[in-house]
C-alpha cells in the first residue's frame, strides 16, 4: 500500500500537469497566441498515456490463502474497496487515455510535427496550420475531460490507500 500510495500521487501529479499544459495549448491556440518556447513544452504533455501498476501481490496471496478473513472488518473492506473497486477504475481510465494516445494523437504527431519528445516538447511543421484546425482544439477539450476523469479516480484511489 505504501508503494502504491507514493505511485498514485506521483501519477495525479503527472496527469494534473499534464492537464495545466492542455489548458494552456487550448488558450493560446483559441485566441491565436504566437508558439513560444512554452507552448513548445505545452505540446510535448498533451495526449500522453502514463501507466499506474498497483502492487497487489500481498492482497492476492491473502485472498488465495483465505486469511483475509483474520482480519479486522473494516480493514478487508478497506483492501477490498481498493484493490476491486478503485484499483480497476484508475486501470480503466488509464486504458481510455492509451486507447486515445494510440488512436489520435499519434496519427496526428506524424503528421503535424516535424519534432516530439515523450513528455518534453513537440514542435509543429505550421503552426499557423494548428491555429486554424477546430478539430485539434475538440480533440483537446475533449482529453482534458478525459483527463480530469483519470485524476478523479487516481485521488478516489489514494484516498482509499490512505485509509
């Protein structure tokens, strides 16, 4: 749990910059700002994918060995609520984040950008050509949506860890 608990908080760190960056692409982009050095950086964390990966080995072991049953009653559904019920919804809003990643911003990197570092920067062959395509700026509110759901569910989770 501790392992985990210092995971989730990495990750709600992670995605929540990687939120203030989109937020920041969809300002500049609507009201047609100039690509800066910060914008650069803003491209680079927009769509990412992050992977979360709980350590759940003991609570299996305590299943299969029924020795669950051994514990307090609040704790086994303490563990019960966390590693069935919130461990699996930050799995999935991980996996709608990749599926997004993989299926739209991937594409739209080989054809747009001519540079792009996994979480550093992206630089695009027109800019001016972004500026002017309405589809980007859905695409990004749309992950931002996406996006506070995943923080959503990782914070649900550590607030499960934690207790």
């Amino acid at each position: 749990m501790i392992q985990d608990k210092n995971s989730l908080k990495i990750s709600i760190d992670t995605h929540s910059k990687n939120l203030e960056a989109e937020i920041r692409v969809i300002k500049a982009l609507e009201s047609n700002e100039n690509f800066t050095d910060s914008l650069r950086s803003d491209f680079g964390r927009i769509h990412l994918a992050h992977s979360y990966h709980s350590v759940s080995k003991g609570y299996q072991l305590l299943k299969e060995m029924n020795l669950s049953a051994s514990l307090d009653k609040n704790i086994r559904i303490s563990l019960s609520k966390y590693y069935e019920r919130d461990v699996p919804e930050v799995n999935n809003e991980l996996e709608e984040d990749n599926k997004e990643f993989l299926t739209y911003w991937i594409p739209y990197l080989r054809e747009h950008f001519k540079e792009w570092e996994f979480d550093e920067y992206a630089i695009p062959y027109d800019y001016n050509q972004l500026l002017e395509d309405k589809n980007l700026i859905s695409a990004l509110k749309i992950d931002c949506v996406n996006l506070r759901g995943t923080i959503n569910a990782l914070d649900i989770a550590l607030q499960s860890a934690t207790n």
